[in-house]
C-alpha cells in the first residue's frame, strides 16, 4: 500500500514530478547557465509572500536539500508595514509549506504613502535597500528575488513603448551600493502562468500586493489595475493567440541581439552611435 504524502510533500512533487518540466528544469537551467548559485554562497531568498518568491523559495529550498553544490540559505521576509491579515497570511503559507522564514519590520508603507514622490518608486527602492542591509548583517553574499520570464519580456516591452529605449532584466546583478553583493534571479527561466497553474493545482492561496493604496485586493487570483505593466500583459496574452510561442521568441532574442544592426545604444550609461566606427565596418547586405 502506497504511503499517503503529507501537504508539503505533495507540493515538493508536484514540483519535480507534475511540473517538472514547467518549473523544476527551467529553474535549474536558469541555475547553470547564467552560474547564479556556486559553491560557498549564503543566499537571502527574499520573500513577499506573492505566489513568485513562494515558490523560489521552495524551489532553492529543495535544491539546498539535494545540490552538490554546497550553499546556504536564509528566508527573509521584509514587513513594510503589513496589515495584520496579510502579515498572518504570509506566517501560514510559510508554515504550511515548511519554509523557516526569518520576519523583519521596516516603517517603508509609512514613508512611502507621505512621499510627494511616486511611492510605488520609494517603495521599491526603500525595500531593496532593507533586505541588502539585512542580507549584510546575515552574512549573505546574494540576495534572490522572484522575478520570472514574464517579467523579463514585459519589462522588455515596457521600456520600449514608454521608456523609448531596448533595455532588458539580467539574470543577475554586481549591486551597486552594497560592495560584494549580487542579486539573483533563479526564476528568470520560468513562465507566470506556469507558477500560477502549480498553485492553483495545490490549492494554495497568496498575498497579491499589500500595498495600502491596493489592499482590496491583497489575496486573490489576478492583478488589478489599469498599470502600463497590466497593458502589457494584456497585449502579449492577445498577441499569443495568433502565435503561442511570441514569449519564447521575445526572451530568445534577448540572447541573442544584433548590436551592427542599431543606430545607436548605451553602454557603460553613455550613448553612441554606429558613426562611432561606421568608416572601419565590413559592409553588410543592405
């Protein structure tokens, strides 16, 4: 007679069984091929309590548990000043899927929501310095936020329509203010529509922004909002019909840019223009 699975055994097998190919092997693709974890590192897997940095949690938790690759791993999770069901809501799902998350309290939604500037800028900065500082004091040299595929091509698009520049998301990062530090994007790999379908086949439920101008809709299935970033993916999940592979074909050509073929790019945050060496160029097909 089989042995019946507890919860956070279900779910640790739908991971590597059910969605194996949907999540485990592009997390570990993403692991190898752009070397984000390696021997001797101390990660701070940092967690909102959104479906995304729940299960990057899970997944390095797992991979901790059985890599060759000797590292450890700290669970932080930042609260910016949560209401008490949001706050209670990220406890219990770290619980129930045996998570050992580390709580630390910021007054950023205090400052934030008094800022003449954009908060959701504030908000966003002011949490990436925390959780450096906290990664720091841990003894951290890495810190892994839960930024997935669909994020790399919506920010792709994004600062093309409204940014007027080619900038993409990179897998990861040398921090600029914080010496010796990187950040980490072990999901980079992974489809959101993959995450979502894993959690809904285990029945899980997380926090979907708990920001206070947004608390509405803290736990719930779907973003709301009328944001560029939701005009995105509105446009690419209408662009898919006609071609269902258009996320493959953004992300792959980010791999694979033909900078001959620009008029002009920035590098090292100065611009230039093909003038530049235009005269010593091989002519090309026209």
């Amino acid at each position: 007679m089989a042995r019946e699975l507890s919860f956070v055994q279900s779910v640790e097998r739908s991971i590597s069984k059910t969605y194996r190919e949907r999540l485990w092997t592009p997390f570990i693709t993403a692991i190898k091929n752009y070397k984000l974890i390696e021997e001797g590192d101390k990660i701070a897997v940092c967690i909102s309590g959104g479906k995304d940095s729940m299960l990057m949690a899970k997944l390095i938790q797992m991979l901790h548990r059985h890599s060759d690759v000797k590292f450890d791993v700290e669970y932080l999770v930042m609260d910016p000043g949560y209401n008490e069901i949001n706050r209670q809501k990220i406890e219990s799902n770290a619980k129930l899927l045996e998570i050992p998350i580390t709580v630390f309290e910021t007054n950023i939604f205090d400052v934030a929501n008094n800022t003449e500037r954009s908060p959701c800028y504030v908000c966003a900065k002011m949490r990436r310095g925390h959780l450096y500082h906290k990664a720091k004091d841990l003894g951290c040299n890495k810190i892994a936020l839960g930024h997935h595929l669909s994020d790399v091509i919506e920010t792709t698009v994004m600062a093309m329509f409204y940014g007027s520049q080619l900038q993409g998301m990179m897998p990861k990062l040398h921090s600029l203010n914080f010496g010796g530090m990187e950040l980490i994007r072990p999901m980079y790999c992974i489809n959101e529509q993959d995450i979502i379908n894993w959690k809904n086949y285990n029945g899980l439920q997380f926090i979907q922004c708990a920001c206070r101008f947004t608390e509405s809709c803290t736990v719930c299935d779907n973003g709301g909002g009328g944001s560029k970033r939701q005009e995105i993916k509105a446009l690419i999940k209408r662009l898919k019909r006609e071609n269902p592979n258009i996320e493959r074909s953004i992300f792959n050509s980010l791999h694979s840019v033909c900078i001959e073929t620009f008029p002009g790019y920035k590098a090292g945050g100065e611009l230039h223009s093909f003038l530049e060496d235009y005269e010593n160029r091989e002519p090309q097909k026209g």
